[in-house]
C-alpha cells in the first residue's frame, strides 16, 4: 500500500482537490477492474475518454481519480489530481506503486519492424532461461511456471510493472521484453530502465498510427536515446537506420550482421529445412553453434540474441549449448508439414519481413516457392501494394487472401494487394476464404516445393467485422493432409 502523494511525484500533478495522502491498493486505467481503494488513471484515448467511465470506478470504490481534465463536480468523496500527461502519469504510478521493479531487474528491450518475438524468446534461452529470464511480448508474458496473457505487444504500464514485479518475488534477475514504437510513443514504458536495448530492423509498418517513416523512426529511436554511459545498445549493422542510431547514443554499443564491418557475424553459414549452423566471430572468439531456427533472418535473430548475451558475460559454450536446445517460437517460420514437400507458417505481414521470409526459403527450397499471404485491415494499408510487388518478384506462385479483414472488405483488401502486382505478373490466384485458400496452395505443391502461409503465424483467430472466430493455419495444414503428416 502506498500514498496518493508518494505515487504522484512531484512533477505530475497541476492541480488537485481532496487528500493527497489517501492511502492507495491498485493502479488501472480500465474502471471494471478498479477494486476498493484504486487509483483510477483516466486515460483519454483514441475513441473514448476514460474520464466519462469516472461514475463507474468511483461506484466500485476508486479512492483517487487522475486524469488532464479539472476537478468535476459530484465526485467529493474522492480524490481528483489534475495532470498535464495522463498516459505518463499512469507509468510513474504504476511503477512506484510496485516499488520501481525494473530498477532491481536487468531490463533488454527489443525493438525493430521485425523480429522481436524470436530475439526475445532467445535471449531469455541464452541467458539462463525462464528460471532466471522473464519474458514479455506478442506471445504473453512468462518467466518459469507462469504464463500471463496480453492483448499487446508491449503491455500498458499497471501489467507490465506488476509483471516485473511478480518476475522478482519468482527469482528472476532479467526480463528481456519486446518494446512496440506505439508503446514508446504512448508513454507505456517511460519508467523502465533499460540496462540494454536491440535493434532489429526498420522498415514500413504502422504508419497508421505514426502517420510517416519519419515518425515511426523517432518512436524506435526514442529507447536508444534514453541509454546512458553505463548501459548497451545492440544494433543491426546492416540495416540503414543502424548508422542514424549510433550518432544519436550516449552508451556503449555493438554491432550484428553479415557484412565483415560487424561486432558480431558469421564466418560460416549453412541453411537447410532441419535448421542451421555456423561459426560466429564475435570480439570474444569464434561460437560454432547449431540451431533448429530457418532461415537467413533467423540467424540475424541469432546474432542478436548473442550479442546481448555476450555483453552480459555468457561464454561461447553456454550459448552454443542453449542455441542447439532452443525450440522455434510458434509461428515464426515454423514447420508445419514436413515429408515430400515443406510447409511453413510464419508472421511476416510486411513488405520486408515477407521478402526476407521468401529470400531465406530460396536457399532451402529445391522446387518452388509457393505463397499464401494477405493484409490486415483496419491497419496501414501503403504495405499492401508493396508486399505483391515483393511476392510477385520472390515466389513462384502466390495465392491472396484474408489476414484478420476486422473493419474492412476483404475483396477490397485483397484489390489493394493485387494492384501492387507487376501487370506481366500473372502467377496469382485470389481467394478470400484463407482455409479454402492454404488448400489451394498445397494442392499445387510437388515434390521439394516449399509452401510459405504468411500473416498470421501463432494467432489462434480471424477477426471480421461483425465476429472472431477460431482460425489456426497449423490445424488446416494438418487437416488438409492428414494428422499424420502435419
């Protein structure tokens, strides 16, 4: 139990009317989960306002109310703050109310366009495992016997802090988390502190929520500014924003990637369908390693993971051995069906993760590249057109489709991906019902073709504009071919 006053700092408050020394027992943004003396942060979103559900969370006992709007009248029983950030405010109460918990955790950000839910799943494997290493992302938040779902890649700050929290009291001396741009431009993490930060990469998504590139950049840029000299910037030197990101730190760094200019890289490569191996030069000796990850980008994953690991002091052996038992993270170029023919399921739902995915299964691949994929709606649609002109020019045939269509058409979704299309392209088949579409491509596979079913990768869902429904390409796969062969 902490004060009003004690959460508040000094910083946060313009203006107030009631007992700033009420004692406190929660913190939430969300008034049906406020319980007899919460703190209700009102946050004003989007679409709808937190402080017209202020009547709800003072009926189920909200001893505080914080929001950017003045004191209304009716609410004297309580206590109202007045605060110029509400969305910053909700971070700094939140995480005092837990006691500051990533002050006593060593906090490795991951963020990039892609490749954060595998760099994070690694770097807790490398780093000692869930006993040692929480883990917070896409895929829930987890440390060793437990298991928290989340609706977002980077939780709102009450579950995050009280996450880090939980992860403490279990023994874990690190949480390596995936850092989303939104939740950096939302003030969710701003009272984290980082011992280090990965970037993965940087390339087209979300701009409609950040409106430009430009935007988008400064979001991702915005973790590795706040570094300071005691702390670790991990960077993808092959990436162009790589270079922009080393002028603007004021912390130590290291460098993965392929080109010889790197910290971290491979000697020696070789990808197959069982996985792959290699030998790593790093500044502290060669890693010979093996993996069950796909892919060229995974070994980018790979090197990233390693290089926050190395600068943590893991030795070379610890980290082969835990590479060589690392188990794919669901639906990150996993293997669906292996016998005369591959599938794979995979998340890429952007232009450069889809090009990466279907640039890595060329070198395994020894027939065709057959692609199913479609685009999210109610989501940025500029990725559209680029992600056919990517599948056009990289696979050999492609079959269009629904991802989740949420408010939107899917014959109009599946019309602004088609229009990206080279006009001589005509290896295309469109079919919006994705289960009648993942049969259709693997009806058209053949010995040594690879089948890549693109977007979706671990969702369990389709979502549509009037209904979710249970949706999982690994069950159509299994069910098309048999549970045998799956």
């Amino acid at each position: 139990m902490k004060r009003l006053d004690e959460l508040l700092g000094k910083q946060e408050s313009l203006a107030w009317r009631g007992d700033l020394r009420v004692p406190i027992h929660g913190v939430t943004y969300d008034s049906r989960q406020v319980v007899p003396g919460s703190c209700y942060v009102a946050i004003k979103g989007f679409q709808r306002d937190g402080a017209d559900f202020v009547a709800d969370a003072v009926s189920r006992g909200a001893a505080a109310v914080v929001s950017v709007h003045p004191p209304a009248p009716g609410f004297a029983q309580v206590t109202w703050v007045q605060v110029k950030n509400d969305r910053r405010a909700l971070s700094a109460i939140a995480s005092r109310f837990h006691d500051d918990p990533s002050r006593r955790l060593q906090v490795i950000g991951v963020t990039g366009t892609n490749g954060k839910t595998t760099t994070v799943a690694l770097i807790q494997a490398l780093l000692g495992g869930p006993g040692a290493v929480a883990a917070a992302g896409t895929l829930g938040m987890n440390f060793a016997g437990t298991d928290w779902p989340v609706k977002l890649t980077t939780p709102e700050a009450p579950e995050l802090f009280a996450f880090m929290a939980a992860a403490l009291r279990a023994g874990c001396s690190s949480l390596a988390m995936e850092v989303s741009s939104a939740s950096l431009s939302l003030h969710r993490v701003d009272d984290v502190r980082f011992a280090q930060a990965v970037f993965t990469s940087f390339s087209g998504d979300h701009l409609d929520f950040h409106g430009t590139m430009e935007s988008y950049f400064e979001a991702k840029l915005s973790l590795f500014k706040r570094l300071g000299s005691d702390q670790w910037a991990i960077l993808n030197g092959d990436d162009p924003a790589g270079p922009r990101i080393i002028r603007e730190l004021n912390c130590r760094y290291v460098t993965f990637g392929f080109s010889e200019q790197a910290d971290i890289r491979p000697l020696k490569a070789v990808f197959g369908p069982e996985g792959t191996r290699g030998v790593l030069q790093t500044p502290r000796g060669k890693i010979e390693f093996q993996s069950r990850l796909l892919g060229r980008f995974n070994l980018m994953n790979i090197m990233a993971a390693a290089s926050a690991a190395l600068v943590r002091g893991a030795g070379a052996d610890a980290i082969a051995a835990a590479l060589a038992a690392f188990q794919p993270v669901k639906g990150r170029a996993s293997i669906a069906h292996a016998g005369d023919f591959l599938v794979v399921v995979d998340y890429a739902h952007t232009d450069d993760a889809l090009e990466n995915l279907l640039k890595a299964f060329r070198e395994i691949a020894r027939g065709r590249l057959i692609l199913v994929f479609g685009a999210g709606g109610s989501r940025d649609k500029t990725k559209r057109p680029r992600m056919a002109r990517v599948a056009g020019r990289l696979a050999d045939q492609v079959v269009v489709t629904s991802d989740n269509p949420r408010q939107e058409d899917p014959l109009a979704i599946i019309a602004d991906v088609t229009a990206g299309f080279d006009p001589g392209f005509t290896s295309y088949r469109t079919e919006p019902d994705r289960r009648a579409a993942i049969r259709l491509a693997l009806g058209m596979a053949a010995a040594g073709d690879v089948v890549l079913i693109a977007g979706k990768g671990h969702e369990d869902y389709q979502i549509f504009r009037d209904r979710t429904v249970h949706f999982d390409d690994f069950e159509v796969v299994r069910e098309t071919l048999g549970q045998g062969h799956a």
